[in-house]
C-alpha cells in the first residue's frame, strides 16, 4: 500500500490562494506608496519595509 498525502484539506480551498494573493497586493501597494505592511510573524506583529526590512512593532503600537 502506498503512502497517504497527510496535508489536511480546506473545505474553501480557494480561500488560500486568495489570502496569498491579498498578501502579494498589499506588497505591491507599499511599494508603490514607499510605506510597509503589517503581519503576524512567529506569533509577533511586524512591520516590512519595501526594502525588505522586518521590524518588530512595539506594544505601544510604535516601532
């Protein structure tokens, strides 16, 4: 008998290819504005910079 695939499957499987494509825009968009995005990374929020800089941001929401 072969091995199984254990990657679980999503009931709206579209809904991962649409948030990856919602992360790429907001990229794109901070870019073009010379501003970053923010993102839970390891369990803490970031800042990354277009140059792709990744900063922590601080409790006080201020990095």
């Amino acid at each position: 008998m072969g091995e199984q695939n254990h990657i679980p499957k999503r009931k709206f499987a579209w809904a991962d290819k649409w948030i990856k494509m919602t992360g790429e825009r907001a990229r794109i968009d901070a870019k073009v504005n010379n501003t970053y995005i923010v993102y839970e990374k390891n369990g803490k929020l970031v800042k990354e910079y277009p140059n792709g800089d990744i900063v922590p941001l601080k409790h006080n929401g201020e990095s």
